[in-house]
C-alpha cells in the first residue's frame, strides 16, 4: 500500500485532490494529511474522509522541522503531495513576509525532511519515491493581450510577493534535483475553480457577494485575463504526473481557458439568475447593477496562458470539464452548500473582507 503525504489538504486544491484520490483509489493507498490550519485550512473539507482507516490528518506547520521529520521517522513515505503556501496574491501584497516564510521557507523544511528520509547512503534513492511540488503559472510573469503562452522553457519573471515566493520555492526543488539527484517533479498550473475555493478569491467571491446582494467588486478594467481551470482536472494532472512523469521534470497545467475578469463575473449572474427559481427573494438582487469597479490591485498581471504541449504529448493528460459545464457545477455547489459558506465568511474573514473591499 503507497503512503502519501499531502500537504495543505485541508485547503482548497490539496482537499479537491484527496477526495479525487480516494475515489481513485479507494484502499489501495493511505493518505496523510498534514496543515497548519490557517483561515484557508478547514477540515470541514474533508468530512466525508475523515473517518477512514486509510487517512490520518496531523495539524502541523511545515515550517516546523521536528513535526515534519517526525512525520517522516513513524511512517514510510512515498510520495510528497506539496500543496501547503499562502496562496492570496492580495493578502501578499499586504504582508508579504509569511509568504517568504510558508513557501521558501517551508518548502525548503519538506525537502530536507523528504531527502533525510529517503537519500541511500551511495546518494540514490529507492524506487517509487517521489516529491510533487504543486506550483503556479504566476511564476512567468505577465503576457501581453492576446500573444503568446507560458510554456516550461519560459523564464521566470514574478511580480507580486506570492508569485516570487512560489517561484523561490520551485528554484529550490530544482536545485534539489540537481544538487541531490532528489527525485522529484514541478507542475505549474494555471487558476484553478470550484467547489471548496475560499471566498477571498474571485469566483467564490463574486458568487458569494452576488447572493448576498453585495457590490462585485472588479479590479481596474476587469480585462485582465486568467486561464481557468476545472479543480479536478488539476488533482488528475498531478496524479498523472506522479504516475508517467519524467522524473526532475517540469509539467505546465492549464486547459486553453481565458477569459476576462468581467467575463468571468457576467457569466456567474446570469447563471444565477437561471439557477435561481422565481420564488427565491435573492433572485431580484442577483445583478449586472452590482458590478463596481474598484481601484487596481498594484502590479496588477495583466494575462495568463499556459501552454499545456508537453503534458498532453508525454502524459496524455486532457482536461475533462468544459468551462461552461464546470462553473454551473460550481455555483451549484455554493448555492447548496450555504452553511459552509456561512462558517467561513464568519469571524476573521468578516475583518479582512473589510480591510480590503470599502465597497
Ligand atoms: P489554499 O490557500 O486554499 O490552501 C492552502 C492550505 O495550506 C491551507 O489548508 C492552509 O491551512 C495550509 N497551510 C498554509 N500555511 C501552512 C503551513 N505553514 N504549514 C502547513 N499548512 C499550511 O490554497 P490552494 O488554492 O488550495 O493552493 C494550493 C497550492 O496550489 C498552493 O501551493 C498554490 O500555490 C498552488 N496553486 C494554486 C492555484 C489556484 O488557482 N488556487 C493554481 C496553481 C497552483
Ligand atoms: P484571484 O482569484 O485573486 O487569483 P489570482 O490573482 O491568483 O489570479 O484573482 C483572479 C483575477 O480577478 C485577478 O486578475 C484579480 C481579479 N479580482 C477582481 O477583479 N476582484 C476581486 O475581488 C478579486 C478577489 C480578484
């Protein structure tokens, strides 16, 4: 039976990827979770697996190197699932400082305690280990409109506080696999979108503000484009990569989906008002009259767009879910999951939502 240790599972993506994995896989694998719990962690998220005998979550910070060694010394680690960061380009942009510290810092602390645990004394490292950090297309920079895409030859060029931190984080996985031989691999994913996505970023947020008849708040223009894609089809790449990917190997993740932000935010209120039947008082709120442009987040990435060549040539990886099916999947999710919402829009979100938004 493989062990995976996961990283960040209680947060949107790493707890996406543990439902899919144990869909997948059922008995055949054990899953330890292990994070920090930040405002982003809930383990609301994991509720339906939290009673398997094969899953085991450890509130731990992976900055703590005695806690994450220890995870390591009591069990037989194969496989890394690297997903735990401070992943709010916003709150980046407020206080940069713990994002240096959870993405570098942390990311520097998993790998020592994945190269202690696993490296043979002859330097090589038994077969079937591997270390998959989990990182973003932010870290190329910004292209111009409508020209070009992120390909995994691209140079690095980050801006915001959070997008050079991951790229930090990846440049030391490299020089681990190239100082150490470390077996392991990168993906670099574009946004990802749906259920369990904390409501500070857009999609969740604009549903969340559009039912509550709150002002959609859109940076500068709302033509800055993102390339979105199906949570799950993320958890199936980095599946797939740990399966068929070259080791020491870079794999761009993203599904040819850009769209403006304001595109983005008129396509969530007209699903809404399909979604929602006549009867429901939130329906006569839920529109286009919300829409606020609001002053621009600073050092603003104008576009994203990955080119996803190489997976699907080496891998035979495809993204699964149309964008137009996957958002009605999403806004479905919110609509029928208020409660979650309500648990985490309540006490320390309800402060930064106000420190951030005068709209
Ligand atoms: P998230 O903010 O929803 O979740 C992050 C999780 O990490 C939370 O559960 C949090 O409690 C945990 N965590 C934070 N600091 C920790 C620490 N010091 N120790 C242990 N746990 C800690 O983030 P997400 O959107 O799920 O992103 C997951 C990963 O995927 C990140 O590395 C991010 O850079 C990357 N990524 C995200 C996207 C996206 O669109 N969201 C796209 C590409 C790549
Ligand atoms: P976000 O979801 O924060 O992801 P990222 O910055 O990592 O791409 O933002 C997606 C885009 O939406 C980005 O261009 C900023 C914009 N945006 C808004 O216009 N309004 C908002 O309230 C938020 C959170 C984001």
């Amino acid at each position: 039976m493989r062990t995976y240790l996961v990283t960040g599972g209680a947060g949107f993506i790493g707890s996406n990827y543990i439902h899919y994995m144990f869909r997948k896989y059922g008995d055949q694998i054990r899953i330890i979770n292990v994070d920090k719990l930040t405002y982003a962690g809930n383990l609301e998220n994991l509720t339906e697996v939290e009673k398997l005998p094969n899953y085991t979550f450890v509130k731990a910070d992976i900055c703590d190197k005695e806690a994450i060694s220890g995870i390591f010394a009591e069990n037989d680690i194969d496989r890394v699932v690297h997903f735990a960061a401070e992943s709010h380009v916003d709150r980046s942009i407020k206080n940069p400082e713990v994002f240096v510290q959870t993405n570098v810092l942390g990311t520097a602390v998993m790998l020592n305690a994945a190269r202690a645990a696993w490296e043979k004394e002859d330097g090589t490292y038994p077969e079937g280990k591997k270390f998959l950090h989990v990182s973003t297309d932010e870290v190329y920079g910004s292209l111009p409109e409508g020209e070009g895409y992120f390909y995994e030859t691209t140079p690095y060029s980050p801006h915001s506080p959070y997008s050079s931190s991951k790229a930090g984080s990846d440049m030391l996985v490299k020089a681990y696999m190239d100082t150490y031989h470390f077996p392991a691999n990168i993906t670099n994913c574009s946004n990802n979108y749906g259920p369990y996505q904390f409501p500070e970023k857009l999609i969740p947020l604009i549903i969340n503000n559009a039912l509550n008849g709150k002002k959609l708040p859109v940076y500068g223009d709302g033509k800055n484009v993102r390339d979105w894609l199906y949570v799950e089809d993320h958890a199936k790449a980095i599946d797939m990569v740990q399966e068929q990917g070259r080791l020491f190997e870079t794999y761009n993740v993203g599904g040819h989906n850009e769209k403006q932000n304001i595109q983005i935010v008129e396509i969530i209120i007209e699903t809404l008002q399909e979604m929602l039947p006549d009867s429901d008082p939130r329906k006569a709120h839920v529109s286009k009259d919300l829409i606020t442009y609001v002053e621009d987040r600073k050092g603003h990435d104008r576009r994203y767009a990955i080119a996803p060549d190489k997976i699907k040539a080496e891998i035979g990886w495809e993204p699964e879910t149309m964008f137009k099916d996957g958002i009605k999947k999403t806004i479905r999710w919110y609509f029928e999951h208020e409660d979650w919402m309500k648990n985490v829009t309540s006490g320390d979100y309800q402060k930064y939502y106000e420190t951030m938004y005068t709209v």
